[in-house]
C-alpha cells in the first residue's frame, strides 16, 4: 500500500525523491518521510501528506544535499499515523535506514528477541523491528550490508518490499521484495528503485522488475547484482517503459479523478484497439489464442477480484453466461483463498487487478495455479506481479490511473471481459454470425456514446447539488445493471463519504424499502429492455414512499420521465453492453457530489490505490 522511491546516482537526490513521492502518493497519504546521506545519515519525517513534509523541511531549513535518499509515504497498518511511525526509521545504532512496503507478521516474536538483547524501540512499527534486526545481523556476524538484509529476512514472515542504506557503505542502496512490489530503474550512472514506474519514467525506460525473493545492490560506481535469498546470482530481464510523462500529470484537469473520468473514450478505444474488427467479423485476444480449445471446453469459469474489479468480474459473469455459456462464478480473492476452495483442472480461472499487485488476488492465484487449473490475468500495470504470475492474459491498456477511486480502469477491465465472452462465443458456434457482427459493430460504437454522456457533465452536477447533503443512497439495478448499482454506491461511499448501497431492484421489497423517505435519493438504472416494466414498477414503489428519484434511462424515454424526480439519459446500445454506459453518470454524480462536500476525490480518507497487504 505503502509507496517507496529511492536514488544513487550524481544528481541532487532530494528533489527527486519528492517528486517520486508525489507520483506514489496515491499508494498513501497518512505520513511521509526521506532520509539523506552525505557524510551523516539525515531522517526528516512527518504526518500528513508529502506537502507537509516538504513544509515541515523548509521550516526546519535542513540541508538537503546528498546524492544518494531514500523516501516514503505512508498508509498505516502497525500504529497510527504520527511522526513517530512515519518512515524512514532508523537501527539502534543510527546506522541504517530503511523503507517498507508491507506487513512483517512475525514482528512481535522477532521484537521480543531483539529486546532481550537490548534494542529499544520508539515505534509501533512492524518496520523498525525489521531494521533492527538487520543491524543485529549486521554487528554480531560482521557481514556487508546486502548480506546482513539477505540473512534477516530469511528470518521474518510475510510481504515486503524495502529499500536500506548503511551510513559505513555511503555509496550503496539494497532493495530487497516479496509479495509487494519493487522495480529497479537504470539510468544514466545513476539508480532509482521505486514501487512502480511512475518515479522512474522521467530519468530512464529502463527498468527490471524484481521478483519474489530477489535482493538488488546498487553502488555509486554504476555496477547492480541482483541475488535470491539462497544467495544464487539472478539473471534479470530489462523492460522499456511504454509510458509517457504526460500520463502523470492532470492535463488541465482539477483532479485525476475528472481527468481520468473523461478520458474514457480514448481508453475504452484502447483497450479494444487491435482487438476487434467488425467489418471482417472478428474479435480475437492474443493471450486467449493459444489456449482457446482448453478455455472453451472449460467445465467453469471462476473470476477473482477485489474492490471495483470484482464488480468488473460480476459484469464478467453475466457475460460469459450468456454469450459463451460457461458456468461462471465470482469470487472474493480475500475469500477464495481462505474457504479450502474446491478448483479442478478443467477450471479457467480469471483474476482481476487493475495494478497487478493486490496481494489478495495474487494469493487466490497461486492457490489456483497449485491445484493446476489455467490462470488468466487481466490487469492494467504492465510488468506486474500478477501478469507475471498468470499463465495468460491480456492488458486492459487503460494507462496510469492516479486517482484512487478506480473509473477508466474499469471501464477497460469491462470492454476486455465483453471481448472475451463474444471471442469464446463465437468460437464455440454459440453466437449467431448476424448477432455477432452487430455486437461488435455496437461495441465499436460505445467510445463515440461515452463521449456523448460526457457532454451531460453540467446537468449531473446539478443532480448532485441537489442530492449532496444526504446522508444515505440506495443504488438499484437489474441483470447487468446490477453489478453498476454496485460500482455506484462504491463510488460515492469511497469519495464522498455517504452510506451508499447497491441492491438487485427485486431486491427493495426485501428490507430496503424500509429506508426510503423524503431524505434517501434511490438512483436506478432503468436502461433494460427485458425488465423495463419490472423497473418502471420499482421506481413505482419507491415514490409512493416519497423518496427522491434520479433514474439512467435510455435516450427518448417517456414513461419513467414522467415520474422520476430527475433523469439521465444514456445513448442505446445492446443490453450485454449497457454497463460500459450507464457507468459513466454514476462515476460523475460521486465526483460532483465528494467536491461539493469538501472532500479530497483524489486521495480519500483511510484508502490507498493499490492494497498491497492482506
């Protein structure tokens, strides 16, 4: 969750481990810290985000030059977010320093012993155990610096991704990963190690992706090794980032969100681009092709997801029971993993992450993989630990996605899933050529009517200024407008910090309707040909009990016009596509309403965009 970024190099190092740590923040913003080495080991660290930081260094007017940091900021596990938690932290000794990504779980027996032998510690801090047993490491076997991490952590249990220096070895970083993320940049006789690429894209395209158990050394003089834990000598591939700095930055927009919200046309386009040709009748995924016999004589598909993904995955489940007639379940990877699942061999098993790097998807599938079912990855961060742990997959090419709440991302995830089904559907003969083409020549169409729904932007923020002081919603849905109920009341708990829920529309009459009153806005999706009249009788109910509705209806819409309070019309298309849609005003309606209320849409309270930590 955390986000790390280090230098070596012949630059100044402190502007560019800001920097870095702006470009991470969104892995956390609860406190934020550097450490800096020229002739002495320096460690400036405070609350807050890293404005504050970079506030608290300018007041304490400290020297920043050195050419060679490392820097963090922080979402809590162990402690709360204080000055005292903050990273970096520091051995007994005032030695090392060091950075953490993830959670140490056999810190507290490791503490204990340390403490027999006099460390004293002044954090919460599963990471200041770590750091201190590397210096005990360090001290009692008289060992380099890389050798005394690569014995400590063959010691501990659980995930990391660190970065250390050693005041004796000032011209050397080690970074060191298991299960959290860790990328190596390599530039120009200078080094970065980051937890993804975004720090790294401005100085070089050159990086390596460290795996599981790998330790890397950098050293002033331009020379890397990378080694395992059994201290065998890696041979590691070098990447060239397909990434542009511009992708980074808000581009005129007021937040990333927004930014990331309208640049849905392009990247919905994208993830479709080299994929479908509906003049010719074909849609096609490279990492299904080679395996398409074995994927489609599936006895199940099982997906496995997180968060919005795991909506993603629920739109994914109608899809491919419909067009490919598979039986298909979704799963919680935090769940999966945990309940003795039953997988066979004949199982496809389809995990979604939109940064390739949530610990608990990646868990579910390495699970999944042991009991030797085929593993497909659809994810948006190239180079990523589940891309590269899945026997397959596809890229959803969404590009960087900085704010939290997840829009384009899933929006890409969707249009690939669709993609998929109609490519296993009409492999298996299932989807009349007629429907087929029709299909794709739809699903060609949706960037052009997202751009359209873009252009009812200042109508759905009056919407929200009517609805933003509520303090509960209620998302309503049918068939595939179910899973977007889901992703609405997500969206707007993540940001605006309204109680939202998404409910089946069948559903109300169950228990919720028991809530509804003049105060409860019930956004509904009414989009669905095949259960317009079911719909039509939801809102229906949901006036006579005075509650305010805001209702997603199809252009030229006549019938429920005329009894919703509000309405927000959406181009037609074919159901199974109606999602990459009737998405669009929800995610705007959250935006509109968390800016009005004050709140921090980029960056909201108590969440970070990757969860890195089970």
């Amino acid at each position: 969750m955390c986000g790390i970024v280090a230098y070596l190099g012949e630059k100044e190092a402190y502007p560019i481990l800001i920097e870095g740590l702006k470009r991470l923040e969104y892995r956390g913003y609860d406190s934020a810290g550097v450490a800096l080495m020229n002739g002495h080991l320096q460690v400036l660290k405070k609350k807050g985000k890293v404005a504050d930081l970079e506030s608290h260094i300018l007041d304490l007017k400290a020297d920043t030059d050195a050419n060679i940091g490392i820097a963090h900021t922080r979402w809590a596990t162990h402690g709360p977010p204080n000055d005292e938690n903050a990273h970096p932290h520091v051995s007994g000794n005032n030695r090392l320093a060091l950075i953490h990504n993830g959670i140490i779980e056999n810190y507290n027996s490791v503490k204990k012993a340390l403490e027999e032998k006099g460390h004293v510690f002044t954090s919460e801090t599963d990471t200041e155990v770590l750091v201190h047993l590397i210096e005990e490491v360090q001290v009692q076997k008289k060992v380099s610096l890389s050798e005394a991490v690569r014995i400590a952590l063959k010691q501990v249990v659980g995930a990391y991704a660190i970065v250390v220096m050693d005041k004796e070895e000032p011209g050397t970083l080690v970074g060191a990963k298991l299960s959290s993320p860790l990328v190596l940049g390599i530039g120009d006789n200078e080094y970065l190690l980051a937890s993804d690429a975004s720090p790294i894209i401005k100085y070089t395209n050159k990086v390596i992706y460290l795996e599981d158990g790998e330790i890397v050394t950098v050293t002033k003089d331009g020379n890397y090794e990378i080694r395992t834990l059994e201290n065998e000598l890696s041979d590691p591939k070098v990447t060239e980032l397909d990434l542009k700095i511009d992708d980074l930055d808000k581009g005129g927009y007021s937040h990333f969100m927004l930014k990331e919200i309208f640049q849905q046309p392009i990247t919905v386009a994208e993830s479709m681009r080299g994929r479908i040709n509906p003049a010719e009748g074909w849609a096609v995924l490279g990492g299904m092709t080679e395996h398409i016999n074995r994927i489609a004589n599936s006895d199940r598909i099982i997906m496995t997801a997180c968060g919005t993904s795991w909506h993603a995955a629920l739109i994914g489940e109608y899809l491919f029971e419909d067009l490919a007639r598979i039986p298909t379940e979704v799963e919680y990877a935090s769940e999966f993993r945990y309940r003795n699942p039953i997988i066979r061999e004949n199982d496809f098993i389809v995990a979604l992450s939109q940064s390739g790097e949530t610990a608990d998807t990646l868990a579910a599938i390495k699970l999944a993989k042991s009991k030797g079912a085929l593993i497909y990855g659809l994810v948006n961060a190239i180079g990523s630990s589940i891309a590269r742990e899945t026997d397959c997959g596809s890229y959803v090419h969404a590009g960087p996605e900085i704010g939290v709440a997840s829009t384009k991302a899933f929006t890409s995830q969707v249009t690939v899933l669709t993609l998929m089904a109609l490519y296993l559907g009409h492999h298996k003969g299932l989807i009349p050529e007629t429907k087929f083409r029709k299909l794709l020549a739809e699903l060609e169409s949706i960037p052009g009517k997202i751009a359209r729904i873009l252009t009812k932007d200042d109508k759905i923020k009056y919407i929200a200024g009517e609805i933003r002081n509520a303090s509960n919603a209620l998302y309503m849905g049918r068939g595939y407008n179910f899973p977007i109920a889901l992703e609405g009341a997500l969206k707007l708990k993540e940001i605006s910090y309204i109680h939202a829920e998404g409910y089946p529309a069948a559903e109300m009459k169950h228990g919720p309707i028991a809530l509804i009153d003049m105060y409860m806005p019930v956004i509904v999706l009414a989009t669905n040909k095949s259960a317009y009249e079911k719909v039509l009788s939801n809102i229906q109910e949901v006036k006579a009990r005075k509650g305010v509705v805001i209702a997603i209806v199809s252009e030229g819409d006549v019938h429920i016009k005329k009894i919703a309070d509000y309405i927000i019309e959406i181009p037609e298309t074919e159901e199974p596509l109606t999602p990459l849609l009737s998405v669009i005003p929800l995610q705007l309606l959250a935006f509109h309403i968390a800016v009005m209320r004050g709140c921090d849409v980029d960056q909201p309270r108590n969440l970070a965009k990757s969860v890195t930590v089970e």
